[in-house]
C-alpha cells in the first residue's frame, strides 16, 4: 500500500538530549562545519567532493520538496548542531534514513540517539512505510549502532556499492 505524504510535514521532537527539526537556510553554516570532513564526505552519495555553503544550502531546499528531509540535531544545552539525519521518500514504499555527525560530537551517543528518535518519528507519522538505512559492514560503528536501534540485516545487498541492506523492525531496539 503507497502512503502519499511527504516528509514535509514532519514535526520537531525532543529527545532526552537534543532537539530534532527539519533544518532551514539558516542551518546552512553551521551545517557546512559538520559536513565539510573528508570522511562525512566520502561516506555520503550525494557529494563528489567538499560541499561549499551553496551545495549545503541546496541539500536544505531539497527538504522542501516533500521527498527528502534533513533534520537537524541541536544540544539543548547550547543549541549546537551535533549531527543530522536525512530522510529519503524511495518509490519502493520505504523511508531511507542516513545520518552523520561533526567530528567533535562522535563517539558520546548523539547520533544513535538523534537516528533513534527520526525513526521513532517516522515510524509514528507514516506508518504504512518500511525504514531501511544502508551501511558498510566495515563500518562497525554505524552498523552496530543501526542494528542497537532495530534494524537487520535482510540478506540484501545495497544500491550504492559495498552497501548492505537494513531494515528496521518495530520492538527491535536494544536500548
């Protein structure tokens, strides 16, 4: 069964940490110092090289499409942005979600609590569609942290090269 809304109407939540919103224009700076590292940009599709603060403010506008979302992940304490998840409407019925984080905010839980929350988000708001997430096995913090949050590995190999499948299930979490 298709489900016809869009990512658009996705609302902010809070986590126990962070404040999770769709970003805007004025993320872009911001967005940029998290995103411009040669291993955030190597690990993500969408570009070939690193982004210049027009590129950031392009991924930005392209939440307004309805088809993707980029939500932003802010401490409370100080309103940093310490990560970003992305969400990606696929033709298949699923909801893709990919994320990262600065390089100063790793390795102290933000990223699998900010993921944990976008899914729980997505979950509730479209429930008709699956949640997948691609990953490297290699990359055994991201898919250690995937699979603490509920996803598994269905046998499938990736779209985008050396990638596995993942999918998330409902109760699956670890935490």
């Amino acid at each position: 069964m298709s489900d016809n809304r869009t990512l658009t109407m996705l609302p902010d939540v809070d986590s126990e940490r962070l404040r999770l919103r769709p970003l805007v224009l004025c993320d872009a700076p911001a967005l940029l110092e998290i995103t411009d590292e040669a291993d955030v940009i190597a690990s993500i599709p969408f570009f070939e090289s690193a982004p210049t603060l027009a590129d950031i403010e392009a991924l930005i506008r392209r939440g307004m499409s309805g088809n993707e979302q980029f939500i932003g992940a802010t401490r409370k304490t100080d309103q940093a942005l310490v990560a970003v998840v992305g969400c990606h409407l696929r033709n298949t019925g699923d909801i893709e979600i990919g994320y990262w984080a600065g390089a100063a905010y790793r390795r102290q839980g933000y990223t699998r609590e900010a993921a944990a929350s976008v899914v729980t988000l997505l979950h509730a708001t479209i429930p008709t569609r699956r949640i997948i997430a691609e990953c490297r096995p290699e990359n055994e913090v991201s898919w250690h942290m995937l699979q603490s949050i509920g996803f598994r590995h269905d046998g499938q190999a990736g779209t985008r090269p050396g990638r596995k499948h993942l999918i998330w299930h409902e109760g699956g979490s670890n935490s």
